[in-house]
C-alpha cells in the first residue's frame, strides 16, 4: 500500500460532513481493516510486555541470581525506559514517518529479546530491558497515529475503539501467555517469543501506509532533554517508593526534581517556536480529560493488577496460568465496553457523561474488591472485577478520541505519546500507591507471627542442643532468626517458609500461613479502598472538566490556520480559544 503525506483524505483531521458519516460510521473498509490489525497486534506486543514477567520472576531470580531490588528493576525497568521516551519517540515519527519508526521499533524490541535468552546476571538482563523499553517508546505512538491518520474520518471511532480495548486487555494478554509458556518451558521462552513477535510483525508493517508532518520544524533537543529527564525521575520515584519509603532521599530527588524540569519543560514549550509538545494543548478541556481519564484508567488497572495477581497465586492458591485464566472477566469487560464506548459518548451526544460515568463504575468496582468478603470464593471476585473492567472500558476508546481528535494532524505521534505517557504514569502511581499501603499494612501486623514463627524455631533449636545435638540446635537457631526475618518482608516469602516447614513442622506452617495471609487482606482491602476513593474524586472531576458537547474541530483551526502557527487547538485568539475548549470531538457524531 502506497505511503501517503499527513493531510490528505486518510490523513485529514476529523469532520462529520462526509456522505457516508451517517451510513458507514461504525463500518469499516479491507484497507483500514487491515491497517488497524497490523497496528493493534503491534501495540499488543508492547502492552503484554509490561506486565508479562510478572510470572516468571520466581524462575528469574533463581537463574539469575536476582535479589529482591534487582527483581523489581526487571519489570520496572521497561517501564520506565518506555515513559521516558514516548515523546520524543512520536515526535520522531512524526517528523521522519511513522511507519519507518515503528519498524524500527520492532528490530529493536526484538533484538532486546533476543539479546536478554543469552545474559547470564540480573544487571545485563535489566539492560536488556531498559532498552526494550526505549523499543516499545518507538512503537506505542506509532501504531496510534498511524490509525489516526491513515483511516477515513467516517471510520476512526471504531478503528480508535479497537485500538482501546487491545491496549486495556493486553496486559492480561501477557499474563496468560507467559503462564501457558511457563507450564511447558522455562523463562526465557517468554523472551524468544516476544523477539519472534516483533519479527513477525516487522514483516507485516511493510504492507501499510505510512504519514509524517508535511513541513516539520526543527527538532526539539531542549524540550526532549527536559521532558525525558522530568518523567524519569517521576516514574523512578513513584515505582521505588513503596520499596525506599516516601521519605527517602533519593526518591525526594526524583519526584521534586522531576516535577522541577517538567515545570521547566513547560517554560520552554511556551517559549520557543519549534515545541516538541504544544502544552497549550490541555488548555483544550476535551483533550485534558482525555489524558486524565486515560491515567485514571491505567491507575486503576494496574493498581488492581498488583493487588489480585498476589491474592490468586497466594492466597486462592492458583497457578500463574490459572491466575491469568482467573482475570478473564477483566478482558471480556475491557474488550466489550471498550468497543462500545464510542457509540455510548455519540448516542448521549456527552463525553463528560461518558468519561465520567465510566470512571466512576470502575472506583465502584475497585471499592468492592476492598469491601466484599471474598473468601477464596472465585466467583465474588469474578463479579466484582467484572465491573471495574466494565467502567474502565466505557471510558477507554472516547478518552483516546478526545486526545487524538484534538491534536494538530501534524502532530499526531506526540497526541499519541501524551496519551501513552498518561497510561504508564497513571499505572505507575496505582502501583505505587498500592504498594505503599501493603507494606506498611503488611509490616505493622505481621510481627506476632513472625515473632511465633522465631520462639518455636528456637524453642525447638534450644531442645537438640539439650539432648545433646549442638550442631543441629545451633542451625535451628539460626533458621529461627533468618525465617522470621523472611517471614516479615512480604505473604510470598512467608508462604515459602511455610512449604519448607510443612513436613516437619506442620502445624506451625499453617499458623504462618494463616497469620501471613491475613496481615496481607487486610492492608490489600484498604488499597483497594484508597484506589477505588480516588477514581471516584476523580469522576467527579471529569464530570466538571470534560466538554459536552461533541462537536468537530477542524484540521486547520487546530493548528491556528497554519502549519506553524503557535497556540493550541482554537488558534491564539482568546474569545476563540474559550469556545474551543469547551467543545469535544468524537468523530462521526453528527
């Protein structure tokens, strides 16, 4: 399929004048189908991998040798390589085309999988995945303005509805593949199957069309530099706080250093003519929406992720391929109110209500999982996660609209990349958050039953000493000392002291048990709690923030009526920039 320049029919802004608006607004033709297929399997790669070696970090560890805070870099570090690098990587695509970038993307991604089968210590394996992490910055934005720009105005909802609902299932896409290859292989078949994905999907990503911006400006250095730096440094204090403490200094540095360049990134932006990212852009009510709404999203997923994934494998008992099989309830809700979200925000002709409403069902949602007494009762988990999944997918797809519909067509890999950025930010304070609240809850009530643990262990030490066993006494001794130190770092350690007590000390391996998955429910329904309150606040807000109106803007009035005209969408008229920003685009709505 031929290339095509930003700005022509497939690559206009949205419009709602076309003949076929009304009649074909949710259809959609072979070329576009196709285009959204390659995109959508694309952006699944990266979605999975965030969250896939979840899983196989127990397998890791032991191959690798990883300590707890090397584990931890492992995830985290694709993470926080891929929110660093979203905006200068769309602003790339846009510049030097879209496709080309997100091919390269893909080589990368596969070269970092293919790089971390052969390394050998945990340091070479959390580079390999930093720098899969810069791949996936490459690829995300890409697939998303490729769609944008590349399907008829008349079908962007669905294709953006689509492109919604796989990104909001693909981390438990992850799950569940890196669970089956778990049960037949070892762990680094996650890694060969990820590279052969990338390679795969390479190879298809020559049959679409590409766009870029048709007179791009200089490259922003300064507002990259500075935007990069910011975000690092947030996403590294956010992510390292539940395991450093909030009072630590080095995550005082990153979070009040972070929040200083972003500040300085702004200044800039303002400042100079050619900006990597307009921020006046969110003076635009339905695309700050947009971006809060899709943080609050990721916020809660992930949030929710860290929580029932930890619960199903230690405290239902479940296997990690079980565990992900368990969250089908979360795809099925993502996938199918994500595709209905759109024609939700067009019937209503609101977006506020849609966007609102949405968020607020998901609070409820992850409010009862801290409320209803589960029971390691699958079905009163299933009902429950169901409904999160129902609100966050309604507010999924016309979130996504409302930023890329209200970005210049020349900028469409930077709306992209804001809109990628607010999901890893938003997952990274739900993690966060939530992991702050288990450990000190888990800290503060697991002590009796580590203290238990260590006065048996050592009665018994004490015993074989008496009858004369001093080597035995004094390894039991210090197996007192060590197991309650274990005991007291998280549920999955105790539950691993537990199996290794289990044959000779049974009854003091249920006690363990028993106290450990208590000092954990407690602390995790309070999480969910805290989590599901501030979705609520947060829908409440977008309820006074987001537009109602669902009106188009037009291509040229969203660049100011030319190509390097300053202010945001509306131009640099104030009266005008007002009536703007109270206006939201769903494309097809009228």
């Amino acid at each position: 399929m031929g290339d095509t320049e930003a700005g022509g029919s497939a690559t206009g802004s949205p419009t709602v004048d076309e003949p076929a608006a009304g009649s074909r607004r949710f259809s959609v033709d072979l070329r576009s189908a196709w285009l959204i297929l390659v995109s959508c399997l694309a952006v699944s790669i990266v979605v999975a991998a965030m969250a896939a070696l979840n899983t196989a970090l127990p397998d890791i560890a032991i191959a690798t040798g990883a300590d707890s805070g090397q584990m931890t870099w492992i995830i985290d570090g694709y993470t926080l390589a891929l929110a660093a690098c979203l905006l200068p990587a769309g602003a790339i695509g846009d510049r030097f085309g879209r496709r080309g970038i997100l091919i390269l993307g893909l080589v990368l991604f596969a070269v970092a999988s293919l790089v971390a089968i052969w390394v050998n210590g945990p340091t070479e394996l959390i580079a390999t995945r930093c720098l899969a992490g810069v791949a996936a910055a490459l690829i995300m934005p890409a697939t998303l303005s490729l769609i944008t720009s590349g399907v008829p105005p008349s079908q962007r909802p669905v294709a953006i509805s689509i492109w919604a609902a796989i990104v909001g299932a693909g981390a438990i896409a992850g799950f569940f593949v890196t669970g089956l290859l778990l049960e037949f292989f070892t762990w680094r078949s996650v890694f060969i199957t990820f590279a052969a994905s990338a390679a795969g999907m390479t190879l298809l990503c020559l049959t679409i069309g590409t766009s870029k911006d048709r007179d791009p400006d200089r490259f922003d250095f300064a507002g990259s530099a500075t935007s990069v730096l910011g975000i690092t440094g947030i996403v590294f204090g956010l992510l390292e706080a539940p395991h450093r403490g909030w009072a630590d200094p080095l995550i005082l540095v990153g979070l009040i250093g972070g929040v200083l360049l972003l500040a300085a990134f702004c200044l800039i932006e303002l400042k100079q003519s050619h900006k990597l990212l307009d921020v006046r852009l969110f003076a635009n009510r339905a695309f700050a929406a947009g971006s809060l709404s899709v943080g609050l999203q990721f916020f809660a997923s992930f949030g929710a992720f860290f929580l029932c994934l930890q619960m199903l494998q230690l405290v239902f008992g479940y296997s990690p391929l079980k565990s992900a099989a368990a969250l089908t309830p979360m795809v099925a809700g993502v996938v199918l109110f994500g595709l209905l979200g759109n024609w939700l925000a067009v019937r209503l002709h609101s977006l506020r209500f849609v966007l609102a409403g949405g968020i607020l069902i998901a609070g409820i949602g992850v409010l009862l999982l801290g409320i209803v007494d589960m029971d390691k009762n699958y079905w009163t988990f299933a009902w429950v996660l169901a409904i999160c999944a129902s609100g966050i997918g309604i507010a999924t797809a016309p979130s996504t609209t409302a930023i890329m519909s209200n970005t210049p067509t020349d900028n469409l890999g930077v709306g992209s990349a804001v809109n990628d950025t607010a999901r890893e930010i938003g997952a990274a304070i739900g993690i966060a958050l939530a992991g702050s609240v288990m450990a000190a809850g888990y800290s503060h009530r697991i002590g009796p039953t580590a203290q238990l643990a260590h006065d048996q262990l050592a009665a018994a030490g004490q015993q074989r000493i008496a009858a004369g066993d001093t080597l035995g006494g004094q390894a039991m001794l210090a197996q007192a000392d060590q197991a309650a130190d274990t005991i007291g770092r998280s549920l999955a350690e105790a539950t691993a002291v537990a199996e290794r007590l289990a044959g000779q000390a049974a009854p003091l391996a249920a006690r363990i048990r028993e106290g450990a998955e208590q000092a954990f429910l407690t602390p995790m329904g309070q999480a969910c709690i805290i989590l599901g309150i501030v979705l609520i606040v947060g829908a409440a807000f977008l309820l006074w923030l987001a537009p109602n109106r669902v009106t188009p803007i037009d291509s040229e009035a969203a660049t100011g009526g030319s190509a390097g005209a300053d202010g945001p969408a509306g131009g640099s008229d104030p009266e005008a920039r007002d009536d703007v920003s109270d206006r939201a685009v769903v494309p097809g709505t009228e």
